[in-house]
C-alpha cells in the first residue's frame, strides 16, 4: 500500500496517541500529507513527536489544536487546512473518550461529554469534510472518490456494555450517522465507511492489559488469541481510504480478533 495516498490530505482527529497516532504514521508512510489533531495545549508535545516521528520517517504533516466538540474550532481547523493545502482528501474521525459509571450514578456532564466529544464532534468535523469534498468534487489525479470519511466506532456499536451507556450509545449513534450520511452521499463520490476496533492496546485501555491477570482475562474476549495494535487499525485504514476500497460504502469494518464472534457461545449455549 505504499504510495497509495500519495498527494491526499489528511486530517486524523485525536491523533497525539493511540490509535489515532498509528493511524496518522500508516497513513504518511502511505504517501499522504496528515494533520495530527490534539485537543488541548497539554496535548501539544505529544502531537509534536507524533509528527516528529512521521518527518524522520520520510513523510509530511502538521499538528492542529482543535477541540472537535466545539463548532467555531472544528471550522477553524478545517478552513486552515485548506488555506494551507487547498482542500481536504480523508477525515479520520477517531477523537474518542470514555466516562464510565454505573447507569445510575451517571451524571449528565459525564453523559454529555462523552456524546459531545465521540458523537457530535464526528458530525461537526464530517460535516466540514462533506462541505469541502462537495465543493472540490472528483479530482482523478489524486482519487476515484470526491473524499473519503472513516469514523471510529467500536465493537460497542453493537455489543452492549454495562457500566459504559454513554459510550456505547456514542458508538451505536455513530454506526447510523455513518450510515445515513454514506447513503446520502454516495452519488457524489464520497465514501463513508467506520472501523470498529476490538481490544487494542492503548492509553484508553490500559488497566485491560497492564498486568498478564488483566490481559488473560481478556483474552478470554478474543477467539484469535491476541490482543491488538495499533497497527492493526493503521493498516485498516490505510486500505479503507484508499482507491483499493473504491466499491466500499457505508460499511463498519471490524477489526477485532473475534470479538464480535460471540466467543462465550464456542463452549456453551
Ligand atoms: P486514546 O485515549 O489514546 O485516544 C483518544 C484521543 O482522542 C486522545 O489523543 C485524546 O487527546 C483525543 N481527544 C479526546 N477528546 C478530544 C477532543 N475533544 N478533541 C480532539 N481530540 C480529543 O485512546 P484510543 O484507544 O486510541 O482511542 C481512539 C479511538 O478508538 C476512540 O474513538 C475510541 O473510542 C476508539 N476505540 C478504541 C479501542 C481500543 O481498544 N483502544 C477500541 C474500540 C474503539
């Protein structure tokens, strides 16, 4: 797939860790130029050696400060990327967070910002890229696709999660916003597709995998036997924005080892 972005713009939102940092560095070694978003001044240094990393290793990219759930930062970020690239070619709506608590001590702000950051924050920056990919349309030189969109939903988009309500709902909604919106914009040559991780090793996780105690019981969760890197979704998404998934629309594509399988039923039910 190397080479497969070459001349494309794009922009991974929370892109200073995880999954969105190995996204971003899959992404730029695929020839693409990428925008590291990170949300807050605190999180400056760590976008910095993302695309620090990204520079030494031969590719090309910026960092941008933007809190995606805020309008005014989320339009800013977009109209100074296409005032410094000329336009937009992918958006990876990966910004995500949780707020755990049992459903009925939840409060409102934990249930409020959970769906503003993984939920409304994917349609404020969706709806940036779609008004660019709109205005540019197709360009064959650097696409079949007028843009491509890839949002990061999660296996919660369709297993349930006690204790979690407010992120699983953020992914269930996200799983019929990206839906509705690849319906709506397929005839323009827009391609709308998520990826729903599995269990993948990162910050958001930690406490599932940091001691072998953690990480065998949640093996127990994946048939394939390992839990994932972000590599795994870097991969993913290079392939899903690219022209090699030209005939791919509206789908979720899980990478997940399994967990999806229902793995309690290979010995009971
Ligand atoms: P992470 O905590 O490393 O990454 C989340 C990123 O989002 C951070 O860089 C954070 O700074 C950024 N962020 C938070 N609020 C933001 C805001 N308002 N604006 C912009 N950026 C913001 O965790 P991760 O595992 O890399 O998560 C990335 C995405 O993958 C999330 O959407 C998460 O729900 C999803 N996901 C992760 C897993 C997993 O196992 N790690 C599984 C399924 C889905």
């Amino acid at each position: 797939m190397e080479n497969a972005l070459t001349g494309q713009i794009a922009i991974v939102t929370g892109a200073s860790s995880g999954i969105g940092a190995g996204v971003a560095k899959a992404l730029a070694a695929a020839g693409a130029t990428v925008v590291v978003n990170h949300p807050v001044p605190a999180t400056r240094d760590a976008a910095e050696s993302v695309l620090a990393e990204i520079r030494s290793a031969g590719g090309s990219g910026t960092t941008c400060l933007c809190d995606v759930s805020k309008e005014p930062e989320v339009q800013k970020m977009f109209a100074d990327v296409i005032a410094q690239y000329g336009t937009v070619d992918i958006l990876i709506n990966n910004a995500g967070l949780q707020r755990d608590a049992p459903f009925q001590d939840m409060t409102l702000e934990q249930w409020n910002y959970v769906l503003g950051v993984n939920l409304t924050g994917q349609f404020l920056c969706a709806r940036e890229a779609i008004r660019e990919f709109l205005r540019r349309g197709v360009v064959p030189s650097r696409s079949k696709a007028a843009g491509k969109i890839i949002c990061m939903s999660s296996v919660h988009e369709v297993i349930p999660w006690a204790g979690h309500a407010n992120y699983a709902a953020s992914k269930g909604g996200i799983m019929l916003m990206m839906k509705s919106i690849a319906q709506e914009f397929a005839p323009k040559k827009i391609r709308i597709n998520s990826i729903a991780p599995g269990a993948i090793k990162t910050p958001i996780n930690h406490s599932a995998w940091d001691t072998p105690a953690a990480e065998a019981k949640l093996l127990e969760l994946i048939p394939y036997g390992r839990v994932g890197v972000v590599e795994d979704i870097g991969k993913a998404a290079v392939w899903l924005a690219s022209d090699d998934s030209d005939y791919v629309v509206g789908t979720t594509l899980f990478v997940d080892g399994g967990m999806t399988l229902y793995p309690g039923f290979s010995t009971n039910g």
